[in-house]
C-alpha cells in the first residue's frame, strides 16, 4: 500500500528525526498564492505539501491549486481530505483516513468505500491514516461528529492510534483542529509514540517555532503547520520567514532526538 511519496516524504523524516508538511487549504487563498507559497515552502525546506481542509476544498478550485503548487514546487502534493469530493487526479497521494473517534460511521468508513473506486481510477497513492481528534477539534471535530480525546486523557489517544495500527494503517496524525491555539499536548504525543510504532503526525495549533520544536522533541515525526503561513495574508517573504522558522525549530529538535 505504500509507494514513493509515502518512503520519500513520510520514512524519510522519520529517519531524520523530524519533518515540516505545509497544509494548504484552498478556500483560504487564490491558486497564484498557494503556488508562491509552495514556492516559499520548496526553499525553506518543508518535505511535502497537504492539501485540503474541512469545507470547500473540491472541485475547479481544488485541481486549480495543485496545479499551481506543483508548477511553483517540485514538492509532493499529498490530499488531505475533507470528504469525498476532496479529490483531484493531480495530487501524487492520499491520506486515505478514517476518523477512528468518530460517532458517525460514514467517517469511520463509509466516506472510505465511496471514494475508493475513484481514488484507484486516479491512480493516486493511499497511504492509509489513521485520524484522532484531540480537544478543542474546532470545524473538523465539528464537521466529524467526533468524540474528542480530552487533552488530559493521552492513553487514550494512544490506545486509539495502536487501534489503527493492528488495524493495517501506515500513518497516524493527532489533529487538534486548524486554527487550535496549541498542538496536543507533549505528554500525549510521547505515550503514543512509546504505544505505537505508526510515523506520528501533529497537526493544528503547531503555530510557533517553540511549539513545533515541542512536538518534535516529544517524539512526533511531523508537524502539519498551515494557519502560521496562512496569517502572512499572501505576503511571501513573511511566510518564507515563518517557514524557515519553523524548519529550523524542527530540525533542531530531530538533532537532539538523534543523538539521544
């Protein structure tokens, strides 16, 4: 199940320690900024690009801003689906999620069976994820119908990735929502990496260099940033400036990691 975004962007930042993904969601800016923001995201050294979001990433508007990335950026493009009308023949892959702490089935594996005859049509790499929801959750948790890990409960963030691991998943990613104020907690985040031995994503609130350092120290293997770049407004040079920030923070923590 797993191909060459998955060995060359996710296996390879766990082998270095840590990694940066961009998150880009479609709605938030035009095609013509995602691609220089994918531009500045190539030179401050960020592994890959997620694309998607909880609402309105679909359609003319969805394809419009892979292309541009993918013109900008020699970056895989990795979908990050809200839903099944979350996909596009352009991107190199797919998290192909289920939302394990879900109270509606259709994001369990419902979404999973209907979008799975045209994601193999597309020919777009799975990479099977695992996706837990943390407090606050905000429009995902929302959007999900999620019984949201309290952030006090790190066992069972845990015990809900090693679910999915038995059950055949490559990835895990702990989403505190986009927009939270803070990542899950460092506390949660090492407990599911001494349960599991799924690559771990952090993603939502990673807002600081201070925080994605954190979270990597803790023992994530990724961090998803997207609203730190989305508050540039389109300006470039502040969000190479934030990117490189971001970078460096995370490859300092994989230093230490390493060495440890």
């Amino acid at each position: 199940m797993s191909g060459n975004v998955y060995e060359q962007a996710v296996l390879s930042c766990v082998k270095e320690g840590g990694g940066v993904f961009l998150v880009i969601d479609p709605p938030n800016q035009p095609p013509s900024v995602a691609g220089e923001m994918a531009k500045a995201a190539k030179e401050a050294g960020v592994k890959a690009i997620a694309v998607g979001g909880s609402v309105g990433a679909q359609g003319e508007l969805l394809d419009q801003t892979i292309l541009a990335i993918k013109k900008n950026a020699s970056l895989p493009v990795i979908l990050f689906p809200g839903n099944v009308a979350s996909l596009s023949k352009h991107a190199d892959a797919i998290y192909f999620m289920s939302l394990l702490n879900s109270n509606d089935p259709y994001y369990i594996s419902g979404a999973q069976i209907a979008s799975a005859m045209p994601v193999k049509k597309m020919g777009l790499e799975v990479i099977p994820t695992s996706y837990v929801l943390v407090e606050p959750g905000r429009a995902v948790g929302w959007v999900g119908r999620a019984q949201l890990i309290p952030r006090n409960l790190a066992y069972l963030a845990a015990a809900t990735v090693l679910a999915g691991e038995f059950m055949g998943s490559k990835l895990a990613i702990l989403e505190s929502g986009g927009g939270a104020p803070e990542p899950v907690p460092a506390e949660m985040i090492a407990y599911t990496k001494k349960i599991s031995s799924l690559p771990l994503v952090v993603a939502g609130g990673v807002r600081t260099p201070q925080g994605a350092f954190n979270c990597i120290a803790a023992g994530a293997d990724i961090v998803h940033v997207g609203t730190a770049v989305e508050e540039s407004h389109g300006n470039v040079q502040k969000a190479l400036k934030s990117l490189k920030e971001l970078v460096a923070a995370v490859r300092k923590a994989a230093m230490a990691k390493r060495k440890n």
